[in-house]
C-alpha cells in the first residue's frame, strides 16, 4: 500500500473545505469552523480482504479500477495505533495454524479512543469446536475480544461489543458499541463534533427532539443543555446500545423511541398514532419541544421530514453528505437562516466531509 503523505494533508484539508464551502455560500453562512483530522492514526474501524497464495496469506485492499488485483496491505497508518499494533501480530498468528486459516476470507477490526480491540473473522465454511479452542487462544494472545463468522453463524468467545470512553468537554461519556453497529470512525473528530454541537445549544430553552439518534453519540452530552430529550432510531440494535448507555450514564431526562423520522413527523403531526409511543413516561402532547436535531444517512432528510423541521426555532443538522445537505438548506432556509457552520474532517485524505449547521427561524 502506498504510504500516506501526512505532510500534505493541511493543503488537501484546506482544499477540501474551500470546495464544500464554495457550494454551501449560496445559503449565506457565517464564516466556517474547520476541524482538521489528526493525520495519523485516526481512524477506529478497518476492514480487510484475506488473500491467500500457497503458504502465505495477507490483507488485501482493492482499486475499483482493477477490482480483481489485490494490493497487498503491509501497514495502514491510518487505523488506530491498537488496530495498527493488530495486524502483523494477528497475520503471524494465523499463519501456522491450519484451523485458524482454512476458507478465512476477511477480517474486521473495530478499536476504541479507551484502547479496546474486537477482532472478527469472516470464513467461507462452518465454523466448528476446534475453531472454538483455537479462537480462544488466538483472542489471548491479541488481548482482544473476538467473533466467527460464516453464513448464518456468529460465535461470539466474550462478548461482541466494546466500550468506548469519550472524553468530551461536558466530562467523560461511556458508550457501548456492537460489533457491525454504526460508530463514527474518526474518534478525535466525533469529540469535536459533539463538543460543537453541545456549544451550539448552550443557550436554547425548551426540549430536544432527536432523529437518527444510533447508539446516542450526541444524544447523551446534549441532554445536559435541555429540559426534556426525546431520540428515535429505526435501528434495533442501536436502540438497544442507546438504552445501556443512558443507563451507564445516568441520562434521566431522556426518552428513547425505536421510530424512523418519517414515522416521528407522522406521529408529530397526528397522522397516526403508534404503540412504540406509548410506552414514553410523558405523553407525546406534554413535551414543548424547540429544537430539532437530526444527523441523517447520505441521504439526506426526506420531504416529510423537512417539513417537520420548519416547525422548530431551532434546527442542528449534523450531515456526512455535503451535496444533500445543500439540497435540504434550499427548502430550510426559506423558514430559517443558517447561523453557524463546522466542517469536519471525519475522513482524511478522500472528498467526505461532515458539516455541522445550526439554522433558527427567521422572524415572521
């Protein structure tokens, strides 16, 4: 794998801000935050192909200009320093070991900013006993808690989950991450983005409803500036996840509710009514809610949803697609102005962007 020039990396992060900022001024935001990326080590998830030629084996990534040519993978400065310390120690392991490497094609790292490591192996065959004991030996000598995968089968040795600590300027938030669950995978940047967003609301009255909450990344710092917090997410898993480290965190203003946004803005607007409502300490009627915020898939917000948004003072839009948050600001912005903009550098060295944006409404 080509080495990485870090030393170029503040001219391709100013770069990359001047052209997101370019397609963003049409909507008259105050000048931007930047918030670079370390340029190593940054990033907290990895995956990898296993290659196998004869004895030997290795991690393999591929261009989709030759999509059947691997390029054989001997270091990865971006990953972690816990994932980078990983991976020749895991190939060194697997090497000898006939049970450990028959039929295993990838290999997934997830690692933490606290210095936990869950290791997955993906096989193409049924993973048996011996695999097991061989698995257990191989989790000790990697210090990391590890999973078996194959088609319809998921061994799990300890647990399939790590705990992160993120250390935040509210003070610190612990946060239970699954293994295939949604993480944001620059920690060093999510802190800053949940640090930005806690600024922003800082001075905001009333409650909070959250759209797309996943595990409650801001959902549990930001409780803390208001009275009453309602998060949805469509997920299962991440519901799950949210509702421990509420729990873990002492959150007790807070209120989860497994819906999708297109269902809140129906339940919101009283087009339907739904069991998974009812369960809610409060009523949905009681809660005064003032702000929205809402960090959406590439996607974007759907019309439903934007349509909801223009009710709100307040709107914070965290989005990881510059191009369909444009799109969203051109409806947005005929009820309310955007009064502050971030640029986040979750991803280095490619063209994604985060961007951070708090829109109030504008006086009637």
């Amino acid at each position: 794998m080509t080495t990485i020039d870090t030393a170029a990396y503040p001219e391709l992060f100013a770069g990359k801000c001047d052209r997101v900022e370019a397609l963003l001024n049409a909507f008259n935001p105050p000048p931007a935050e930047r918030i670079a990326s370390p340029p190593e080590a940054f990033r907290l998830r990895a995956e990898f192909r296993i290659w196998h030629e004869g004895d030997d084996l290795f991690y393999a990534m591929f261009d989709r200009a030759d999509p059947k040519t691997p390029l054989r993978v001997e270091q990865f400065p971006i990953a972690a320093e816990r994932i980078q310390q990983a991976m020749p120690r895991l190939r060194e392991l697997l090497l000898p070991d006939p049970v450990l490497r028959r039929k295993l094609f990838q290999v997934e790292f997830l690692s933490t900013l606290s210095g936990e490591l869950l290791v997955t192996l993906v096989y193409h065959r049924p993973l048996q006993a011996d695999w097991e004991v061989a698995a257990a030996a191989l989790a000790s000598a990697l210090d990391a808690h590890l999973i078996g995968r194959s088609r319809k089968q998921k061994l799990v040795l300890s647990r399939d989950w790590v705990e992160e600590v993120l250390p935040l300027d509210a003070g610190e938030f612990h946060y239970r991450q699954y293994e295939q669950g949604f993480t944001q995978p620059n920690g060093r940047v999510n802190c800053e983005m949940i640090n930005w967003a806690c600024r922003q609301a800082s001075a905001l009255q009333g409650d909070l409803l959250e759209l797309y909450c996943g595990n409650g990344n801001f959902t549990l710092p930001l409780a803390g500036q208001f009275q009453q917090v309602l998060a949805t997410e469509v997920s299962k898993r991440s519901i799950e996840a949210a509702l421990h480290n509420q729990a873990n965190n002492g959150v007790d203003n807070l209120a989860l509710a497994r819906l999708s946004a297109e269902e809140m803005a129906a339940a919101l607007a009283g087009e339907r009514e739904f069991r998974r409502l009812k369960g809610l300490a409060r009523p949905l009627a009681d809660y005064r809610f003032s702000t929205l915020f809402v960090d959406p898939p590439r996607a974007g917000l759907d019309p439903d949803t934007v349509a909801l948004a223009a009710g709100f003072d307040t709107i914070l839009y965290v989005s990881c697609n510059p191009v369909t948050l444009a799109e969203n600001l051109q409806t947005l912005t005929q009820t309310h102005r955007v009064e502050a903009l971030a640029l986040f550098d979750q991803f280095p060295y490619t063209e994604h962007m985060e961007c951070g944006v708090r829109l109030t409404r504008r006086s009637r």
